[in-house]
C-alpha cells in the first residue's frame, strides 16, 4: 500500500474554536481511509467535529473533482490546526477597570493522497 504523491487539500480559515481542541479531533483520524474518518467523526462528542467533517468532505470532493480520483481510494495524508488571530473582547471589572478577553480562532487544514493498491 504505496501514498500517491497527488495530494488535494482544503483550509477552513478563522473557525472560532481553539486550535489545541481541534488538534485532539485531528489526530484520530489522521493516517485513516476517508470512511474510518466519517465514522470516527460522526460520533466523537467534541463540538470541533463539525469544522473538521466540513473540511473533509470538502477535500475529498475537490480531490473527486480536480484531481478525478475515486473517494473509496483516498486516506488523510495530512490533518493540522494552525492558530488565527484571536478575537479581542473586554470584560468590565471593579472600579472601571477592563480585562481583555482573547478568544481563539484557527486555521484548519486537511490533505487527502490516493492510495495505490499493489
């Protein structure tokens, strides 16, 4: 079982999630066929599940169209979460005193390779 080097992937860029909660979804499917990952994906509790299903199927179907490659073939080659800018809020305090609130986003990217059946 040989990678392909043709490789489609798709970003999912300023997701408002912290990238440390989506990591822990990538790395359970990361190396695994495109099937394993629907149903590892379907049913992990984790709210960064819908963002990173998105981004699958949205690489699969650009390495369907682009590419012409048969999704049953295809695994994850690559699956990381980068760190957006952060959203800054303020908080109000006591005696007129404001605490910054930074909020996480991130960029999630998924690369999908065919794999050459020997």
């Amino acid at each position: 079982m040989a990678v392909d080097n043709q490789e489609t992937k798709a970003i999912a860029r300023y997701i408002r999630m912290s990238p440390h909660k989506v990591r822990r979804v990538l790395d359970q499917i990361r190396g695994r066929s495109y099937r394993d990952a629907l149903m590892i994906l379907e049913f992990m509790p984790y709210r960064a599940c819908d963002p990173v299903l998105k981004v699958l199927r949205s690489a699969v179907a650009n390495a369907e169209h682009n590419a012409n490659l048969d999704p049953s073939t295809l695994i994850i080659s690559q699956a990381f979460a980068d760190q957006g800018p952060p959203l800054k809020r303020f908080r109000p305090r006591a005696q007129g005193r404001a605490y910054k609130i930074r909020k996480p986003t991130c960029h999630i990217t998924v690369a999908v390779a065919a794999v050459d059946e020997d």
